[in-house]
C-alpha cells in the first residue's frame, strides 16, 4: 500500500513538473530602469514582473537578452516566446502578434539638454531640430504621424541617446516619461524634460498568433490579472518608481 501511495505522488509531481513551460523572455537589459544589467546581474521592473508572474502561472523564465532592434525579429522567427521590455501595442504590432492585457500605461516624452526646456516645450517645438529615438521602438513612428513630420529630423540609436543629447549631437530624445524621469534623476548628465508626456501608450506582452502563442498569451493574461487583484504589480511599480504606473 506505501508502495502504491508512493508511486502515485511520484506520478503527481512528475505530472506537474510536466505542465510546466520554460517561457523564453526577451529584452535588452539596456533600458533604465524596467530593464538593465548592473553588477553583472540582470534586474528592472520588467524582471520583477515577469518573476511574479510566473510564480503565478507556475512557469519558469528564461531571459534572453539582445539588443532592442532585434527582439521582433527573435519573436516572429521562434527564438523567444514573448518580450517584456516596454512593447507598446500599436496597429501594426497587433497585425502581426497578440498582447495580454496592458500592465504599464505610460506616454511619450521629449527630453532635451538642461537649459533648452525653455525653447523646446514639447513635440510641437521639434520642427527644425534633430531628434534621437531607440532603433525598433514604436517612437519613431508616433514623431511620423505628426502633421509637420518631414520638418523633423530623425535620428535612430541603439542606446546612449541621453549622452547624444547632452553633447548636443541631436537636439532633443524622446522616450517614455516613466524611464525619462528616472533616467533623469540617476544620470549625472545635464539633461530635463521638456512639457508635457504626450500620446499615451500602452505597453504589454506581445505573443506570436498561433495556437501555442494564443494559449500561452491567456495564461500569461490570467497571471497578470492576479497580480494586479493582489497588489503585487502595484507594489513592484512602487519599488522601481516611487508611483503606480500601472493602471
């Protein structure tokens, strides 16, 4: 009879073990602070987040890091399974991938040299300037649907957009106000926002729409459910921004 009661708790955890998927989780580790690598550890919001929502789901995270331009591409061709590093849902994005649910609601930001606020107040003052976002983020497309796009000068980067903008290289950066603020006030570079967030954005896991993408994108959305009833999203938006940026 012990035998038997063994054998079978072996069977259940061994079942269980089983159900449980390795999810492939792609980001930068470049982007202050939802996700960066500092003492050769990788940490962020993004990481504390996506911790939290597999202890949930009962999955295990695997992080796969690359530079941002390439995590679409990763995505579509199967080498990760989702990415968290602040993927805003946009038209063309939803053509091609299906999102959980948003759990950063955030808006774009202009940030320029300190000193230059005064002259640039936001998007409306970047006509005839020079202006840096990261190479692959939904960024530059917002500054081209502005009606006096072709009278801005767009300039795309992998990272160092904060240094670019404080030698004066380009004008102004635009980012998101979340990570502007904090970039702000960790860089020691003489850099400040300039007005107003603007065209808000929402950002969430994207998956590819398949079958598998689908099933894993409900799994994940149910988690992050859980996570926002419980508090524990808000609470890891309070350690990494002193604010709930999530709602």
């Amino acid at each position: 009879m012990r035998r038997l009661f063994l054998a079978a708790a072996l069977l259940a955890a061994s079942t269980s073990v089983s159900l449980a998927d390795t999810i492939r989780v792609g980001m930068s580790g470049g982007y202050f602070p939802f996700t960066f690598v500092k003492q050769d550890k990788l940490q962020g919001f993004e990481v504390d987040f996506i911790n939290a929502l597999v202890d949930v789901t009962g999955d295990e995270a695997e992080f796969v890091t690359m530079s941002f331009s390439g995590l679409i591409g990763a995505l579509e061709s199967g080498r990760i399974d989702t990415i968290a590093n602040q993927i805003t849902i946009t038209p063309e994005r939803e053509q091609k991938f299906v999102f959980t649910q948003p759990y950063v609601i955030d808006g774009a930001q202009v940030v320029v040299r300190k000193g230059n606020e005064d002259e640039i107040q936001g998007p409306e003052d970047l006509k005839g300037r020079t202006v840096a976002v990261n190479l692959g983020s939904n960024f530059e497309q917002l500054l081209r649907e502005l009606p006096y796009a072709d009278e801005i000068d767009i300039k795309t980067y992998e990272s160092n957009l904060e240094q670019e903008t404080a030698l004066g290289r380009v004008d102004a950066f635009v980012m998101d106000r979340v990570s502007a603020t904090q970039v702000i006030k960790e860089t020691p570079l003489p850099l400040a926002l300039a007005g107003e967030r603007f065209s808000e954005i929402r950002n969430a896991l994207p998956f590819r729409d398949d079958e598998e993408g689908r099933a894993l994108r409900d799994r994940l959305d149910a988690g992050i459910t859980t996570l926002k009833e419980n508090g524990t999203l808000s609470e890891i938006s309070q350690k990494w921004f002193g604010a709930d940026i999530t709602e």
